[in-house]
C-alpha cells in the first residue's frame, strides 16, 4: 500500500546477472533448502530449533524515503535488533516495475541470510528472487507479494478478502444513502497488493447494498505525492459528480485530502481508504476526512523479520501449519500458500486518532 515512484534492467538481463552473482560465491551457505510455497525441496521443520544469532537480514521495501516503508523497515530494525542480527535496508528512489532487481542482486553477492521485499510487481523480481533461494537465501515478501514461486513465506496486513470489503464498506458510509459516483486513488498499476484490494472492492460493489455506488475511474498516482495530488486534482475535473475518492494507498489518501482540504470541494467530496494516522491527523480534524483504516506498519516489518530468522534457524519452512514465535507478537500460524497474516486493519476517527502515534 502502499508505495513509490529507471532505467530498466530485462528479467533476462537480471537472470544472467544473477547467476554470475550466484557462481561467485552465493551458494557458500550453509544453511538448509529453501521451499516455502515454491518447489524446492527442504528437510523438515523443527519447532524446537534456537533461532540463530549474527543472521544478515535486508529490507528492500518499495521505495526508500517513503513514510509508510520508512514505518515498516523501522519495526524490521526492532525485531533484527532483538535477534541479534544484521540489519540492512536498502531500495529505489522510486517504484518501477523493475527498480528492485539490481539490489536483489547485490543482497545476493553479499550473501545474506534472509531477504525480505515488498515487490513493485509480482513477477519482474522473480528470476533473481529465485537466484537469491537458490543461494540459500530465505525470501520473505511482506506488504506486497511476489509470485508464490519465487518467495518462501508472505507476510499480508490483513486479508485480502478483508481489506477490500473494508474499502467498500468506508465509500458506501461516505457516499450517504443517495450513493453516487466514487473513485479508486491507487498506487502503481502493477502494485500486487492494492489490484487484488481493488477487485475485492470491485466485487463488493455488485451486491445489492451497493447498488447506488457507482466507480466511474481507477487512476493511478504511483505512490508519488505530486502526481497523487494532480491525479485526485483530474478525478474532480473530469467528474463533477463525484462523491468519494478511495485510495487504498498512503500516499494517495494524503494527497487527495491536502488537496481536497483547500478547495472549494471540501465538503462535498469524502476522501477515505488505507492511510497513516500520523499524516491524516490534520485532515481528521479539519473535517475533511471523516474515516479511513490500517495497520500498524511497524508490526508487518517486525514479523516478516522474526518470520524470516524462524526460518532461517530451521523452525519453519513455510508450510502450511507450521507455527513460530514472532516476539512481542506472539505466536503465529502459516496460512495456505505460506501466507502469514498479521490481523485486522483498525479503523481511525476523530474519536480514537489520537491514541495512535505513527
């Protein structure tokens, strides 16, 4: 959720470069199989295993300098800290599909213990994602899911099925009981996690409790503020009509509402969708925005760390069922798919905003 904004590198490129990476010493590790939910084979699990100390664990979020990343790898760096770890973080300036593969290369060379990425797009980090398990890296996607193939566990905000009935629910409350015109403020048009939000939400809305909502656009602000702000600027110029902007993103939520809070369209137009109580504060209290949801971020990055040493020592290998401790967190259990999920968004209003801090 959100994230963003290039030279491209080609996946065949990337594959090529990856190997040689590989042959020049990726593969000295000596630590178990990778499997997860990709088709390498692995000894079996074993709960009672220590986890290790001295593990290198890279972050390798969507775009650095990103307030919602910078809270994510933040709790990384708790939880790696707690380990007794390695801590590294690294990443583009923006959110192409491809921008991430040149660091999954170098993490590779580098050899570390575990990677744990939120992929720009689901399959153009694949091919070095693969070169980086069979080095015996561990891979774990966190926010954002690679495909299943090329990653050993994920760790998912809440559901998907979840987040998206969410999304409706808010726009249908926005909207007031005449319905009308809402739009979708997303990130990048490749970004895993907000399309599959987007489609749940889409699917909602053809119930008959929706009948009267109507989305008229999906634009796309690539999680950049600017082009956020300019894209919820266009979705009120080309739509006069319309009711509710969702952005399912962080950045698109704030944009929209900075943008809606000094304009004649404050009001009149309800911003809701995913966003940082931190950043929406103001525009709680401004009455520019009157709900909006999310997680803790701190606590995805925090448990895709604990999730990522646990497999690295030999607890877990990602399969369906097995169970690991994850800190402050608590124990959790790995879903169908080796999909970890963290736990229900909360929902933020000038009543509760207050008890948040990030």
């Amino acid at each position: 959720m959100l994230r963003s904004p290039r030279t491209l590198l080609s996946v065949t490129s990337a594959a090529l470069l990856v190997a040689g990476l590989t042959a020049c010493g990726g593969t000295t590790k000596d630590s178990n199989t990778n499997s997860g939910s990709g088709t390498q084979a692995s000894a079996a699990a074993d709960p009672n295993a220590a986890l290790k100390e001295g593990l290198k664990i890279a972050f390798l979020p969507k775009q650095l300098n990103n307030p919602y990343s910078d809270v994510e790898t933040g709790g990384g760096k708790v939880a790696v800290g707690e380990l007794k770890g390695e801590y590294k973080l690294v990443g583009p300036n923006d959110a192409s599909a491809s921008s991430q593969v040149s660091y999954i290369n170098t993490l590779i060379q580098q050899q570390q213990d575990v990677i744990v990425v939120a992929a720009n797009d689901p399959n153009a980090v694949c091919p070095s994602l693969n070169q980086a398990r069979a080095a015996k890296i561990k891979v774990i996607t966190f926010d954002s899911d690679a495909s299943k193939d090329c990653r050993d566990a994920f760790i998912n905000q809440a559901t998907t099925q979840g987040i998206g009935e969410s999304l409706a629910k808010m726009a249908l409350e926005q909207a007031g009981s005449d319905g009308g015109e809402i739009a979708v403020l997303s990130a990048t048009p490749n970004a895993t996690n907000q399309n599959s939000w987007i489609e749940v939400m889409k699917k909602e809305l053809e119930k008959p409790d929706y009948a009267k909502l109507k989305l008229v656009k999906v634009a796309y602000g690539n999680d950049d503020d600017q082009k956020s702000f300019q894209e919820a600027q266009g979705l009120l110029q080309s739509y006069p009509n319309l009711k509710v902007i969702v952005a399912p993103t962080t950045v698109g939520i704030a944009a929209a509402a900075r943008y809606i809070s000094s304009s004649s369209y404050k009001g009149k137009v309800a911003v809701t969708g995913l966003g940082l109580p931190n950043q929406m504060r103001e525009y709680v209290k401004d009455n520019t925005v009157t709900k909006f949801a999310l997680w803790n971020p701190a606590d995805i990055g925090y448990l895709a760390a604990y999730a990522g040493a646990a497999m690295a020592s030999g607890q877990i290998t990602g399969a369906e069922g097995e169970k690991f401790k994850a800190g402050k967190l608590g124990e959790y259990t790995i879903g169908a798919n080796g999909e970890i999920v963290l736990g229900p968004p909360t929902e933020f209003t000038k009543e509760n905003i207050d008890q948040f801090n990030f």
